[in-house]
C-alpha cells in the first residue's frame, strides 16, 4: 500500500457498534442521502460524505456516535467557540460537562433548565438539549408515566450543537471550523481522548 493509499483509508471507529451505513439510515432519511452508501462500512461512508458535504458528515457522524463519546464530541465543539461574557451560555457549558463527569438524571434534567434559560438557538442551548435527549423519559419528572424521545433526535440534537459551534459568531470560516469539529468527532469514533 502507497502512502497516497494509507492517507484515504479512513480510520477504524472503535467506538461505533454499527456495521454499515444503512444501519443508520432511517433516522436520517431526509437529512443524509445515503442511498449510494448503504453497504459501506461507517467510516467509509462517513469519508464519502464528508468529500461532498460536511453538514450530512456531521449528521452521519451524530447518529453513529454511541451517546457519551456524542456529548464529549460536542463538549470538545464547545470549547472550540470564542469565550463569552453571557453567564447563561457559561452556566450552560458547565451543565453539559457536569453531565459528562456525572451522568445522572439529575444532571440530566439540570442540563435541560440550563438550556431553557440560555435557549436552544444558541449552541450552549443545542448542546443541553443534546444531553436531555441522550436517554431516560422526557416527560416531567413528576409525571408517572416515561416518554422516550423520537428515534433519531438525540443524533439531531448533537448535530445541530456541532454545526452551531461551527458556525460560532458568525459564517465566515463556517467550513473550516466545521471541518476542524467533524476531525473532532471522528476521533471521538476512533476511541481517542478528545482535548477539552
């Protein structure tokens, strides 16, 4: 094997249990077209999309990741955006990684006020609704009965937390950045430590 062949083998995603793409795609129907891609092996498809569109890349990538390597990626995004001044978007950032350090229902639902308040337009905000989503009911607390989310929502929310890292305090180097983000997830799907 070249070294040319060595560069575009993609790396092996130690972290993701699927075996091909179309394992993935019903969640995704609409969002990623994988039609062409099915029987691919994730990181193999995930390199194809990512040479023709990054955002499906990242939405691929989302859905594939199991849910704690999801939210570090996302974490890892967070901290790639520029400080801000607002205590809401702090507070906010901090309830995702107290989630990650504990990743308890409580911290689960203190993640979802936090969001609330900063609001999910707003990375911060997209990436407490990524961790709300990532299991347990989201009805009330004090209701009885437990509501699962949608099928695919989780993956949604981690995506849409990526691309609003990337997108940070405005378009310009959108590609770059959500280029320099998907390198981070991909690490994340290859088992490796994630800095942040």
């Amino acid at each position: 094997m070249s070294n040319a062949d060595a560069a575009t083998v993609p790396r092996a995603w130690r972290r993701v249990k699927w075996t091909r793409a179309g394992q993935v795609a019903a969640v995704l129907d609409g969002l990623v077209d994988l039609a062409a891609l099915y029987d691919q092996p994730p990181p193999q498809a995930f390199a194809a999309l990512r040479q023709v569109d990054l955002s499906q890349a990242a939405r691929f990538l989302a859905q594939c990741l199991p849910r704690m390597e999801a939210i570090r990626w996302v974490s890892a995004c967070l901290n790639t955006m520029p400080a801000s001044g607002q205590p809401e978007r702090l507070v906010a950032k901090k309830a995702v990684n107290r989630w990650l350090a504990d990743p308890s229902d409580t911290n689960r639902r203190i993640a979802y006020e936090a969001g609330q308040i900063v609001g999910w337009a707003s990375a911060e905000g997209a990436a407490c609704l990524s961790v709300f989503l990532s299991g347990g009911s989201i009805a009330p607390q004090a209701q009885e009965q437990g509501v699962a989310p949608a099928p695919g929502a989780f993956g949604q929310a981690v995506a849409g937390a990526v691309l609003m890292t990337a997108f940070g305090e405005g378009a310009v180097a959108f590609d770059q950045r959500l280029a320099a983000n998907i390198d981070l997830g991909e690490k994340a799907a290859a088992g490796e430590a994630l800095q942040g």
